[in-house]
C-alpha cells in the first residue's frame, strides 16, 4: 500500500512539473507586481505563467561591461551580447533545480533585441541602464510570425501599432518576468546605449524536453 501512494504521488508531481512547464495562461494580460517582494511570492506569482513587473532598482548594480566576455556583436540590430558573470539574483531564483543563463545586452540608439520566443522555464529581462520600450504578445498570436521573416520592417511595424500586444515603458530599474512561448520585442528609444539583462533558468524536464525535441 506504501509504495502504490509513493507511486501515484511520483506521478502527480511529475504530472505537475510537466502541466506548469507547458501550461499557457489563456488570458492576454500584463500587471504590475505592487505586493511584498519575497522569494516565496514572486515563486507563486510565476506559476500564473502571466506576465508581471515590479521596480527592482535595489538590485540594480553599477555595471561595467568591459568586465564581461562579449559573446555575441550583432550590427544590423546594434547590440552587443555578454556572458555575465557576477552574483545571482536570489530573489528570482526558483525553489526546484535549474540551470543559469545570463545575458547583458548593449544596445545602440534605435537598436533592438528582435523579435524572439524563450524556450526556459522561467525567464527574467531587467533594465539596467536607459529606458526601453518592451513589446510583449501572447502565444496565441504566433501564426503571425514567420520564423524566417521576422526581421521584416512591416512585421515590427505591426507589432508597435497593434492594440492587441502589450507596449510596456521599459524603464531603468523595472524587472519584467516573461512565460515560455510569449513573443518578445524590445526597442532602445533612447539617444544614447542601454543595457538589458536577460536572466533565464531551465529546469531539469525543460532540459530534458529540449534534448528529445532535438534529437526528433
């Protein structure tokens, strides 16, 4: 009888790991995080798989890019990718094991951050310098988005003009949590670079799904 509970107990947490890794919150809706800024509740909050922003300029840290190893100089978008190597954030690290990725990218006067999906479990952009606009639009409209033509100039248009996605002012200091799967567009308003920080964790089922889906 023991091991017929540890058993279906087994199964309903595996069952529950795979439903929130893949789980799309049907509502298209962003919000501000105006609750107590705990480990614990931004954890719950992120099981919502909607996506929400608070002021995190607490943890907002002079940066020095020159102390980073630059992975990436993209010119057509104006940006240039970093591989950050400092302290994690605490606060936004998940309970269950996962795996870092973290990006800073400096991004030129009217250079992007083009338009992407995230494929980790739980992904994290912060604004640590400048001012931004972040576009955010809800799996549901992906059949509007050609994966080889998404640097087309009308489809960005689209997604400035259109009523259905989000346009968030993406300020110094804001921390925006982003589900897998929602598309991703970020544009630097400002006259001069700013830096965003791109926080990612995979957990062990994302890990695992994305080597089968590789391997298929």
């Amino acid at each position: 009888m023991i091991l017929e509970l540890l058993f279906i107990f087994f199964i309903f947490t595996i069952y529950f790991f795979f439903y929130v890794e893949y789980k799309v919150n049907k509502n298209n809706n962003i919000y501000e995080y105006d609750k107590e800024l705990t480990r614990q509740n931004i954890n719950n909050e992120i099981l919502l798989k909607m996506p929400f922003y608070f002021d995190g300029s607490h943890l907002n840290s002079s940066l020095n890019v020159s102390d980073y190893k630059i992975i990436k100089n993209d010119k057509k978008h104006q940006y240039k990718q970093y591989n950050m190597i400092e302290n994690e954030i605490l606060l936004l690290k998940p309970y269950i094991k996962t795996y870092l990725k973290d990006n800073l990218y400096s991004i030129k006067s009217g250079g992007k951050i083009g338009i992407h999906t995230n494929q980790e479990s739980v992904n994290y952009y912060f604004a640590r310098d400048g001012n931004a606009q972040l576009f955010l639009i809800h799996p549901r409209f992906k059949d509007n988005f050609e994966t080889n033509q998404l640097d087309r100039k009308e489809l960005q248009d689209h997604i400035e003009k259109n009523e259905h996605f989000h346009r968030l002012d993406f300020k110094k200091g804001t921390i925006v949590y982003v589900p897998n799967n929602w598309i991703v567009y970020i544009k630097n308003i400002e006259k001069k670079n700013c830096c965003i920080e791109k926080i990612s964790y995979s957990s062990l089922i994302n890990k695992f799904m994305f080597y089968f889906k590789k391997k298929v």
